[in-house]
C-alpha cells in the first residue's frame, strides 16, 4: 500500500487512512492508544463517559501512546459543555462530533486549536457541515452498527454522492471492517475509512467478553435497524428486539417504546454483557468478524488485503 500522505494522512498526522470510531461503551483509551500505536487514528468514545471518566480516559491514552488521537463526542449527550472544556485542557488535538448541529462547536473547538470532524449520513447535511467550517466530513451508511441516519443510504450510494457534494476530505463508514471493503469506499471517493464493528471484536475493547463473543457469532441477517420513532439504532437481533417488535405488532405509540427502551440499555448489553436485555448495537459487517484479535493484527490484515485486492484489479479495455 503507498504510505505516502493523503488528505486524512495529513490532517491527523497518521500512517494510514483508517479511523478506529469512538463508539459507546467499547471505545476507552486501551482501544484508542492500540489504534494509534498501529498507525491509524484511535478515538476515544465520549458518549458513555460522565465528564471525570472522560478525562480519565484521556490521561491514560496520553501516556499510553505518543501518537494522534482523538475524542469522539455525541453532540446531544448530556455533560456536553464539561466535556469540551476537559478536552480543551488536556490539549487534544482531533475531535469527531456527531448527533447534532455541528455549527454549535465548531468553530468552538477550532479557536482552540483543535481539527474537527462530522458525521453525517447525507450529502445535504455533508453540506451543512462544510459550510460549518468542520475540515473533514464521516459519511456513515446504512449498514453500520449504533444509531444510524433516518436516510437508510447504503455506504455505496451515499459516498459518491457526498463526495460530489463537498471538497473537503471525506471518510467512509458503515460496512467497512476489512481491505476489500476499504479499497470499495477508496474506489468510490473517500479518502480514508473509519471502521467500528470490526475493533468491537478486538482484544482491547472495553466490550464485555459475551458482547464481543456475539459479534463472532452473528450471521448474516442477525443485525436489523429499528426504533426508528425515537433514534434509528442497528442490533443484534436479541430477546430485546422481540420485546421491541411485539410492540410494534401491536402498534404501541412512540411513549410506549420509550417506557420499553428505558436507560442504560446499550451499557447493560455492550458494557455488562446482558445478551437478553440489553441493546446490542454492531454493524451488518458482524456478520464476516471470525475471531477477537488484537488491534495491530487488525490494522495489518487490512492493510495486507487492501493490497491483494488493489494488485487484483486489471484495467477494462475500450
């Protein structure tokens, strides 16, 4: 693989265009610091942290690697002020926002000195983000795992059409969890890909043991996206999902699927290894995760299949 600078290279200061997503529950600065000593952008997931945990998090990645990281944070999570403050003084570089409107921080966070990234899941809101003066954009697809766009774009038609959009550099997300996949997002636009599922079933995940053993397990067909009423979210089909959909077949008002999906459900299922109740979020790309491993063998797989499929490809003659 050429190793030479790309755009997301050169903004974070990286060896390779991948991002490890800051994701709830899974994402604490073991997983960060991995990801960062492989050689691509590690972040830290700021969602499930109350603000002292976070800063905890943040100290510990620090000591733990010498290379960019960064802090993924969730714009309508609670604590969002104390949050941005904590990252500031401990002089994080890289912040990924999401859930929110970016122009609430952006701008924030740049006078601090701090690059900014946004998820987004259409070309529209891709645009809002530019315009927000963010300097990369996450383009996130349908398939991913967590909460999702409303759009249901699949990472196959929403990249091009983001990448038309916008001139800023573009990451790919949603569907990506190998070189092939990573090379398919590169051929459509992106300039790098960020993966998610894929470091869930990683042996530095903060994962419980049972959550990242049902990742290996899912098949094709075990994630679907729902509760779309309150917040689209992709899981892994569990006794939780039944209870979701028998209210549904009954026609249950969006309070009533409220009342169901309470608190703490993703920590108690993610986190505390609750595979009944407990809100399992992963990617359709679960389905090809074989077998926990740590992140450098990850990164190296990757890398060595973007490769092997990238040296496959022959030119169409005219």
């Amino acid at each position: 693989m050429n190793t030479s600078p790309n755009p997301i290279c050169q903004l974070f200061g990286i060896k390779y265009p991948i991002v490890q997503a800051g994701m709830i529950w899974c994402s604490g600065w073991e997983l960060a610091s991995a990801a960062a000593n492989s050689g691509i952008l590690g972040l830290i997931g700021a969602g499930s942290m109350y603000p002292h945990i976070l800063r905890e998090h943040i100290q510990k990645c620090k000591a733990a690697t010498d290379k960019p990281f960064g802090v993924n944070v969730p714009l309508l999570y609670p604590d969002i002020e104390q949050h941005m403050d904590i990252i500031a003084e401990e002089g994080v570089k890289i912040v990924f926002t999401s859930a929110g409107n970016p122009r609430t921080w952006t701008q924030w966070l740049k006078d601090r000195g701090i690059t900014v990234v946004h998820v987004v899941s259409s070309a529209k809101f891709a645009q809002k983000a530019a315009a927000a003066g963010v300097d990369a954009i996450v383009a996130e697809g349908f398939e991913a795992g967590g909460h999702n766009g409303r759009e249901e774009t699949t990472t196959m038609c929403l990249i091009p059409e983001v990448r038309d959009a916008i001139d800023i550099p573009l990451i790919a997300a949603g569907g990506i969890g190998d070189g092939r996949s990573m090379l398919a997002a590169r051929a459509l636009g992106a300039d790098a890909v960020q993966i998610g599922s894929r470091f869930v079933a990683s042996e530095e995940s903060s994962a419980h043991p049972s959550f990242k053993q049902s990742v290996v397990d899912a098949q094709e067909g075990s994630t679907v996206l729902t509760l779309k009423e309150i917040t689209p979210v992709r899981l892994i089909k569990n006794k939780f999902f039944a209870d979701v959909q028998a209210h549904y077949d009954r026609g249950a008002e969006v309070e009533e699927l409220r009342t169901l999906l309470g608190r703490g459900r993703a920590k108690k299922g993610m986190f505390e290894g609750d595979l009944n109740e407990g809100e399992l979020e992963i990617g359709q790309i679960s389905s090809r995760i074989r077998e926990v491993k740590p992140v450098v063998d990850i990164v190296k797989e990757c890398i060595e299949e973007y490769n092997q499929a990238f040296q496959g490809l022959a030119k169409i003659e005219l």
